[in-house]
C-alpha cells in the first residue's frame, strides 16, 4: 500500500501518525486484521479481477505478507 499522503497513514491514539501502517490496517493503535490468513482472504477479496486470477493474487500475498514488520516472525 503506498504511503504517499496524510489520508492513507495510520495513526496512534493520540493522533499521531504511524508512518508503517495504511489506515485500513492499523487504526487506533490497533491492527484491524488479526491474522495474516484474514488479511490474505480480504485482500484476495477485493484486488483479484479478470487480469488478476485470485489464485495468482493469493500467491502472491502468501509470498509477500510475511515479509511486512507485523507478520514477519509470527
């Protein structure tokens, strides 16, 4: 998820910004998505189309999602 802008950073309870995180999986100092198999379903849910098979975006999630700071090591 690029982190190019204000509207899509996370942030901490007391407002400030939590520059590692999009806002659609960390909000509130709390991760939305409670494991990485969730996250993968969602994502699969809503980034597979025509050109993006969700067995092709499935893959790729479960090659990449465990290399981000919160899966990584769970």
């Amino acid at each position: 998820m690029p982190l190019d802008d204000n509207s899509t950073i996370s942030r901490e309870p007391d407002g400030g910004f939590n520059e590692e995180y999009c806002k659609w999986c960390y909000s509130d100092g709390s991760f939305v998505y409670t494991s990485i198999e969730q996250l993968t379903d969602f994502l699969v849910g809503h980034m597979s189309n025509e050109q993006w098979p969700p067995e092709q975006a499935r893959a790729y999630f479960e090659a990449q999602l465990p290399k981000l700071g919160h899966w990584h090591g769970k």
